[in-house]
C-alpha cells in the first residue's frame, strides 16, 4: 500500500497534468509548481514507477528545441536531472540536492520524436545516491543521451 503511494507522489511530481501537450500557448502554472517546471516538463508521462526505477515518455516539443530543430542539450540535461531526482525521492521529505551530474550527449532527438527516459538507482550509501538516466528514441531505440547523477538529501527517521 504505502509503496504505490510512493509511485503516486513520483507520478505526480513528474506529470504535471493530464493535458495534452498543444504547443507553446502559454497557460495557466498548476498551484505548487514553478513556471520553469512546468515549462520544461510539460508533455511528460510517467508510463511505469518501481522501487528504484521510473520510466517516462516525452514527445521533443518546439520550445525546447536549438535553432536546428533537436531537443536542446539543456533540456537533456533538465530531463536527467528531473526524472534522475524522482526515482529516489522519499515522501515526507525534501527533495535532495543535485551534487554532480554527468552526461554523454550520443545522439540528436528531432522535434516531434518520441523519447524513452529510464531513471535507474545505481546505489546508496546513507544520504547520498547515486542513479543513471537514458533518454533514447522510443521507435528506433537509439540512445540519445545517457546521465550519471549523484544526489544528497536527508534520510527517512528510523523511529
């Protein structure tokens, strides 16, 4: 029981609403969420959650695409550090601290691909965790990119 609410919480904070992505028209921020969440993470779906694992899918949209049409290396580099947070977020506390991240940029996701992004805890030792995030093309399965990100945060009580 508590471990699907835990799934519930990461789903939540991951997938903003249930909208349809329609492009660049501004909207209305969900209460709660910052404009830069909202904005960068708008069209994500959470498609499964485990303990240790999440997967989500993301359709490349126009705003966060370079001059020649892929999705910028900065919206990567959100995308690893977002769903790299989610998958070891514990409920109840803050959210932990991005301490390094480390990203192989391998390939090129075009405006309007649809993208896989796998978020896996490669390990933890007290309040410091480690996990690793692919974003590859969800129909050729080409690896885009691939992040190592570390994290800091607080420790559930024992008591």
């Amino acid at each position: 029981m508590e471990e699907r609410m835990i799934m519930e919480k990461i789903r939540e904070h991951l997938q903003l609403s249930e909208d349809v992505d329609v492009g660049d028209a501004p909207r209305k921020v969900e209460k709660g969420r910052s404009f830069y969440e909202d904005f960068s993470l708008r069209g994500i779906r959470v498609n499964r959650v485990d303990p240790g694992f999440v997967s989500c899918s993301f359709k490349v949209p126009l705003r966060l695409t370079d001059r020649e049409g892929y999705l910028a290396n900065g919206a990567i580099a959100n995308l690893v550090d977002e769903v790299g947070g989610a998958v070891v977020h514990v409920e109840g506390l803050p959210m932990n601290v991005s301490v390094d991240m480390s990203i192989a940029f391998l390939s090129k996701a075009k405006l309007g691909e649809e993208l896989e992004i796998t978020s896996r805890v490669m390990g933890e030792r007290g309040g410091y965790k480690g996990t690793i995030v692919v974003v590859r093309n969800k129909v050729t399965g080409e690896i885009i990119a691939e992040g190592r990100h570390s994290l800091f945060g607080r420790q559930p009580s024992k008591l």
